[in-house]
C-alpha cells in the first residue's frame, strides 16, 4: 500500500537545508564554483502537466541532479530508486532474498509506504518510520537490483509511480525504466551515463566523503555487476528510449549538468508548443 501526502504539485515546499545536498553533490561531481541557481518562475513557460524522466546507470548522479533540477523548475522530484531500495530494505529486515520472489512482493505490498511531499528532498517513509538514511547502506545496496528484478515487484512499484504522477502532474521522475516502462509519453526524456570507472570514483568519494571506509577496485566491481544485472533482466531493464536525450556527465559538473538539462528541458516545451501552433517560451 503507497499513500500519499498531496503539496501543490507547481509549489513543493522545502524544511531541510541544502547542505547535506550539497555535500553529496561534491562527492559526486566535485566542488561547486558557485551556488546552483533557483528558479521558481514556472508559470510563464510551463504546461499544466509536464513529466520529465531521467534514467541511467547506477552512479551516474540521476538522484542528485533530478532533485536540483525539479527545484530549479519548481516542480516535484520522484526518486523511484529509494522505493526500490526499500522494497530491499523490507527484504533484508525479513531475512529474504529475491529467490523469495512472491514473499518479498506480499511483504512490500504490505508495508505503508509514502512520500512525505512536505520536506525537501520527500522523504519516503515506510509505516511511519523515515528510511532514506537506512537505504543507501551496503547490506541493502548489494541487494537492490535483484530485488529489483522481481517481475512482480516492478509491476507494483510502477503502478505506485504512475498513481504519484496523476497526483503531482509537474514531476521529474528518476530511475532505469521511467521513460521505457513507466512513462513512454512523458513529455521529456533524458538518459544521463558515464564510464563505470568514473562512477566508481565518485562512488569511492562519496562514501569516504561521509567517514565509511571504500574499495574503489570492489565498488567498480559491483558497478559493472550492476550494469550487467540491470540491462539484462527479463522485466524493465536499463535501456535508453529512443526518443531519450542522452548526457554524457563524465567531465561535468553538477550545476553544468544541472544547466544542461534545465535548457533541454525548456527547449523541449518550447518546440512543443511552436509544433501545436502555441505561443514558444523561452528555451
């Protein structure tokens, strides 16, 4: 079950500070030159209903940078990998493995699982209990993708995802299968990628970045494993959709990327409306 604390989806409000962001920001992309910049003035361009799907590999920043760029655009941010996370969350706490396949999908099912839409970034609760610190742990990390490739969990999960969508029609929405799977007419897609050895290291410094000793030889390892493991499952597996806008973030940094990606966006809307005879906003 997946309930959901309704914000006006033009309008999410924030009650954290950006330090933490921030932080997890430079481990992955490197320093910033200067604070990356908020523009809430959506409703001079902005359509009613605009889905924006990012996907890529694991380590790529997908999480980071959706959450930047829906507060850049004044939109929502659905992070589908911390639901995944802690549908391996409720797996490890139960003792189960993805071999338990039905088990662990009765399980998820029954947990309350929602987002609070009234902190910034939404923290995902599961019955009531915050769990988006206890999900990017590594018991749960080693377990995620083939949790997630339980056939029937990613039916329930994207079921959940499309019901948020109805709900928060302005929405960035990352993870492998959003733009395949979940949203195939969203309104604009984007694949972001990088070598596995440059995600390794920013995995490496992003762990060391919060005192957790790391491996880099293991993480690119596990990296290449993963990639193996998400492309190559029988049900929504990692692919970039053809009519996807790829980004090549191995040299960037997070606000170039963040910048790229809000003028995409914009330019997209924009040809939209010039193609269906309306007025063009600014790209």
């Amino acid at each position: 079950m997946m309930t959901e604390t309704s914000s006006p989806p033009d309008a999410p409000s924030s009650s954290r500070t950006d330090a933490p962001m921030r932080s997890a920001a430079t481990a992955l992309f490197g320093t910033l030159a200067r604070p990356v910049r908020v523009d809430l003035d959506a409703g001079a361009w902005m359509p009613e209903r605009l889905i924006i799907t990012i996907d890529g590999p694991a380590g790529t920043g997908k999480s980071t940078v959706a959450r930047l760029l829906a507060k850049r655009l004044g939109v929502d941010f659905l992070d589908t990998g911390a639901m995944y996370r802690a549908a391996a969350l409720i797996a490890v706490d139960r003792g189960l493995s993805a071999a338990d396949g039905q088990r662990v999908v009765d399980r998820v099912r029954g947990v309350d699982m929602r987002f609070d839409w009234t902190t910034d970034p939404p923290d995902l609760l599961c019955d009531g209990q915050s769990v988006m610190k206890r999900i990017r742990d590594d018991d749960v990390t080693r377990i995620v993708s083939p949790i997630a490739g339980i056939a029937e969990l990613r039916r329930v999960m994207v079921d959940r995802q499309r019901d948020i969508a109805a709900v928060h029609s302005r929405l960035v929405t990352e993870g492998r299968d959003q733009g395949s799977v979940a949203f195939p007419d969203a309104d604009v897609k984007l694949f972001m990628f990088a070598s596995a050895e440059v995600r390794a290291r920013r995995r490496t410094e992003e762990l060391k970045a919060r005192g957790i000793p790391a491996d880099e030889a293991r993480i690119l390892a596990e990296i290449i494993e993963r990639d193996r493991s998400d492309t190559t499952r029988a049900v929504g597996p990692l692919v970039c959709p053809a009519d996807a806008q790829r980004v090549d973030t191995s040299a960037l940094s997070i606000e170039h990327v963040v910048d790229e990606l809000e003028r995409r966006v914009r330019a997209a809307v924009a040809a939209d409306r010039l193609g269906s005879g309306g007025a063009a906003g600014a790209p």
